[in-house]
C-alpha cells in the first residue's frame, strides 16, 4: 500500500506534535490563573517558567511536526525515498531527548545556570541545548538535502519552497545565538530568529505545505495550483525580510527603520491575501469530491488564520505611529494568539490529517469528529483573541495614553483576562477532542 | 525558470539591503546615541559591576520571563526599559526591591531564587544602562511607563461579579461567531445535493 517505506516512520512526528501542543495550552491555562488570582494563586510553577515552557513547547512542536510533514511529502515529490530512514527515528528522539532536557532546564535550573536556560523571550533554551539542537536540526537538513539531491524526478516547485523554508528556518535558529554585550544587537539578533521564522521562512513552509495538501485533495491541475505559489513566495520574502524593520522602531536603532520597517511591513498582508485568494480559487476549481474533510477544514483554517491573525491582526499595529503605543501590551498577545495558532497549528494539523490516515490505511475515517474539534478549537481561540484585543485597548487608552499605572490597569482589565481563561478552556476542550481523534485514527497501526 | 529568477530575486534584493542597513544601525553616524554597556556601572561594598555583568544576570534570572524590556518580552509585569528613572537612580533600593520582591502582586522574591547581593547590583547596572538608551521617544512622554513611581497600586483578584459585567458581550460574541459556523456548514451541505 505505501509505496515509500520511510513514510512509515513519520507517525509518531504528528502524534507527538499534537500532544505537545496539548502541553503547551495547558501551561498557557495555567499562567491565565496567574492574572486572574494575581498574588494569591501561587501556581506551583512560577509565571516565567511557565511562560517559557510555553514557547518552548511550542518551537518544538512546530519543529517536529514540520519535519515529519517533510519526511512524509517528500519522497513522493522527489520520486525516491529518503536517503537515510533511520535518521528519521533517530532525530525524532533526538530532538525529543533535547526537549526533555530544555523542559527540566527551565523546571530546575532557572536562574541558576546560564548554560541550561538563557531567559530571552523564545530562545530560553541555555546555550547547551542551543548546540545540540543546531546539530540536530543540521542532519534533518543534510538527511533532506542529500534526498532532494539524489533525486529521480524534477522536483515541483511546492517542494522547494517548503523545503527552502524548512532549511532556512533550521539556519534562522543561529543568529539568536550569538551573544552581544549591547542589549540593542542582543534584540536585533534575538529577532532574526522570530521574525524570520514567523514571518518569512515558516510562512514559506505554509506556502509550499498548501500548495501540497490542495494537490493531494483535490483534481486541480499542478500548473494552476503552482502559478501563484512564485509570486506568493517573491513577496513573502520582499516584504518579510525588511519587515523586519517593524522590531526595531524602539530598541536603540535609528529612526530610518520607522519609515522602512512600516513600509515594508505593512505590506506583509499582501502576500497572505494572495495565498488565501489563489486557495480559494483552486478550490472553486476542483471536480473531485473531497473525502478528507477534516484535512480540508484544516487547511482552509491555516489560510485564513495566517490572512486575519497575521496579516489583518498584524497590520493594525505595525504602523510606527500606532505601534509607538501599542508595543508591549496585550494587544500583541493578541496578534500572538491569533496568528500562530491560527497559521502553524492548523497547518500541523492538516499534515497529521493527510499522514495519518494514510499511514494507518484509514482514509475513510468517521469525519465528524475532527470536524467538531476543529470547530471548538476555532471558539475558544477567537474568545481568547477578543478578549486580549479589547483589553489591549484599554490598556493602551489608560496606560500609555491617559498615564495609570501598570497595576491599576491589571486590575480594571481583570474581567477580560477571566474571558480569556474561558477562551482557554473551550480551546483546550477542542485540542482534546483533535488529539482524541488522530490517536484513534491512527491506533494500533502507528507508532 | 523565470519563476526562479523571480523568487531569487526577491530573496537576494532585500536580503543584501540588510547589510547596509545593519552596518548603519550600528556603525555610522546616524546610529543612536547609546550608552555603551561596559561603561555603565554601579558600585557596591566597595565593588564595581557593569551592565554587560547585568545583561547576563538579566538573562539568567529570566526577567524577561515576567517583564519587557525595551517593550519586548512577557507582559505579566510591567515594562523595565525606565524603572531606573522610577525609582530616582536609587541603586540600593531597586537592588533590595528585587532581592525581597512584592509577592503579593506577582513580582518573586529573587532572593528565593538564590540571587546574590552582587548578582542584584549587576542587574540594577543593567536598568542603569536601559534607561540610558535611545529609543526614539518610546515610551511615550507623560505616560506612566516613562514618568511614574515605583508602583504603588495593590493587585486586586477577579471577584465573580466582575465578569457577571461583560457576560452579555462574551453572549453577544459567541452568538456572532455561532452563526458564521452555521452559515459556512450550511453551504457545504448545499454544495453536496
Ligand atoms: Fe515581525
């Protein structure tokens, strides 16, 4: 049935992915309590190290589940299979091993070794983990590009984008290393590593990835599909690469980024509309009746989480005379909440849906299930995404505008951040019903 | 093929544009006037730390975790870039605000976290050095990040009649958000017979 047996490896990336991300929402539940009960709910874990598990997780996860979508679309395109099939296990536990390792850093050595836990916002991981993930990260590249090179056919454009993401990406994960003794390079560098990701070499992953799926669920011709992807991908990079700008309106840089970075920067949706735009379109096109619908859900959610949560939700706050006062309040968090899950969650998602049941040989699986899941998860976080917005609002109106206090604020927005825990909640009750449904869909036929 | 050279271009163009642009970031005249780190220090029991000690000190007790700092980071505490400023250049006391802590609003005690006196005053270096930098103007003058006191203001907890007060927008929200789902999986249907 599985006309490439390293496929057969790539279970446990997506299963393990969506378990994590399990993980990292109910760190997330955990810290809302900290705003809510702030003083007196002393979670056992303290806010900082919950917050960086958070993101932590999260990397991870977004890692893992991008590697094994490379894994399990690649040897199709390529028409041969993955050079090394062991290295696929063995990087899963690898990167796995290292998780683990970055996860009891921070539990327990936060504050007391700069080597395990580094405390910059993403890149808490010490500089140990920093080493040995580089090289793991570095022979999935060399397992891919050794692949790709001994390849038996022409290789579709879709491919080379995502597989140019994921590569850029891994290269992206070392300039947050170095260490600057200014605070002003340590955050212009820090950037390059979440900036790049988010908005320039992942979205390139999410462009490819799109193309890919469509190919796989619908009968739409690989020219149309493949038409947009070069234009999508030249503005990506045009407007993502000096958008970076956007990140140093008021970090020590001078004030020329103001006018390039919005410029550039708020030109960023463009390419996120086109992507949603040309999906759709495609779409509209196809004949073939669709029989993965969760996967389809998934990938029409991914489109239009990364047009709103990035590009509209984005948008509203990059210009440096609006960002002059929103920068630092939850506004952000806001954008945060919407944009990653929005883009990169459902984007793992829709590579787990097309792999597992492939893989466990289930391709008519009961479909309402997913569905639902995909439904509460889409609630819970637009609760979560009002809720932040509208207490951005006022935190800006109040804070940085008529001048309160940083506490008296916390305090009026209280109610907000109570929404934000019920947005939690339900999100948390959708991830479970999601991870439910893959597990079976994938049981005893997987691992 | 001319897709590729489309793409390339898109990649090599701006990508070299961060060059310059980097190298006047930092290296040319136009570059703010910043304070550099090892040239700002704070002295303790006769000792001189500086805030290149304190970035790393800043890093290894993952302030970041809770705080921002030049606005970035967590938003659990408030903003750090001018607490300096805040507490009036008063090293001793912001060196013993940070080892007690307010637990009751949040902020840890990080002499529980096994913080050293010394590893206090490199911090307090650091702020010194944060507040000295040129941020073009942010945070905004005349609001309380640039100008306020060490925040005096207890932390309240949310009481359930506090969000009794929005239930009818969490309502109205929902509902709005209820419909759009039964709008789109009404037309798949339809889209099927
Ligand atoms: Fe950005």
């Amino acid at each position: 049935m599985i006309e490439y047996p390293s496929i057969a490896r790539t279970g446990k990336y997506f299963v393990t992915a969506i378990l994590l991300f399990i993980f990292q929402m109910i760190l997330g539940l955990i810290m809302s309590f900290d705003f809510v009960l702030r003083g007196t709910s002393n979670t056992p874990v303290p806010f900082d190290i919950l917050k960086s598990l958070h993101l932590n997780v999260m990397v991870l996860w977004l890692l893992l589940g991008f590697i094994g979508g490379l894994y399990f679309l690649l040897p199709k395109e390529v028409g041969r299979d993955v050079k090394y099939p062991v290295l696929i296990d063995f990087q899963f536990w690898f990167l796995l091993l290292i998780g683990i390792g970055i996860i009891i850093s921070e539990l327990f050595f936060t504050g007391k070794n700069w080597w395990l836990v580094e405390g910059r916002e993403y890149v808490e991981a010490g500089r140990f983990w920093d080493i040995l993930l580089t090289l793991g990260l570095l022979s999935v590249v060399y397992n891919v590009g050794i692949t790709i090179h001994e390849r038996k056919r022409h290789m579709s454009s879709p491919m080379l984008v995502l597989a140019a993401g994921a590569v850029g990406s891994i290269l992206m994960y070392i300039p947050g290393e170095i260490w600057f003794n200014s605070i002003i390079a340590a955050e212009y560098f820090r950037w390059w590593v979440v900036h790049y990701w988010v908005e320039a070499t992942f979205e390139l992953i999410a462009a490819g990835a799109i193309a890919l799926i469509l190919l796989s669920i619908t009968d739409v011709r690989r020219e149309i599909i493949e038409k947009y992807l070069a234009i999508e991908v030249a503005l990506v990079l045009i407007t993502g690469i000096i958008g970076q700008g956007h990140h140093y309106y008021w970090i020590g840089t001078p004030g020329f980024w103001l006018f390039v970075g919005g410029l550039f920067s708020a030109l960023e949706p463009v390419p996120l509309f086109l992507m949603a735009w040309s999906a759709y379109k495609d779409l509209k096109e196809n004949k073939k009746p669709m029989q993965n619908k969760v996967a389809l859900y998934m990938i029409i959610g991914a489109t239009l989480g990364n047009l709103l949560g990035a590009g509209v939700w984005g948008f509203i706050h990059t210009l440096p005379q609006i960002n002059f006062f929103t920068h630092g309040t939850q506004i952000t968090a806001s954008h945060a909440h919407f944009a990653t899950p929005g883009t990169y969650l459902f984007l793992v998602l829709g590579f787990a849906y097309i792999a597992i049941p492939a893989l466990s040989d289930r391709t008519n699986f009961f479909q309402l299930r997913g569905k639902i899941g995909f439904w509460i998860l889409v609630i819970g976080f637009l609760n979560m995404i009002i809720a932040l917005l509208l207490a951005g609002i006022i935190q800006v109106q109040l804070q940085r505008i008529s001048g309160m206090s940083f506490m008296e604020v916390q305090n009026i927005l209280l109610p907000f951040y109570g929404w934000r825990t019920i947005g939690g909640v339900i999100a948390l009750m959708g991830g479970l019903v999601v991870t439910y449904d893959i597990i079976m869909i994938g049981r005893k036929k997987i691992v | 093929m001319n897709n590729v050279r489309l793409v390339l271009i898109g990649l090599l163009i701006p990508s070299l544009l961060m060059i310059p642009y980097s190298i006047i970031s930092f290296y040319t005249d136009f570059a703010n006037k910043n304070p550099e780190p090892a040239q700002v220090t704070v002295s303790f029991q006769g000792k001189v730390y500086n805030a290149i000690e304190g970035k790393r000190a800043f890093e290894q007790y993952q302030c970041m975790g809770c705080h921002s700092i030049v606005g970035n980071g967590a938003y659990f505490g408030p903003d750090l870039t001018n607490v300096y400023k805040r507490i009036k250049g008063n090293d001793a006391a912001l060196a013993a605000y940070l080892l007690s802590g307010v637990p009751a609003k949040g902020m840890p005690p990080m002499r529980e976290r096994e913080m050293s006196e010394e590893d206090a005053y490199r911090t307090v270096a650091f702020l010194k050095y944060a507040q000295m930098l040129d941020t073009n103007g942010w945070p905004n003058n005349g609001s309380w990040d640039r100008d306020g006191n060490i925040d005096g203001v207890p932390a309240k907890q949310i009481s359930p009649s506090g969000i009794w007060q929005i239930i009818l927008g969490i309502i109205f929200i929902n509902f709005l958000i209820f419909i759009v789902i039964m709008v789109y999986e009404s037309e798949k249907e339809e889209e099927h017979d």
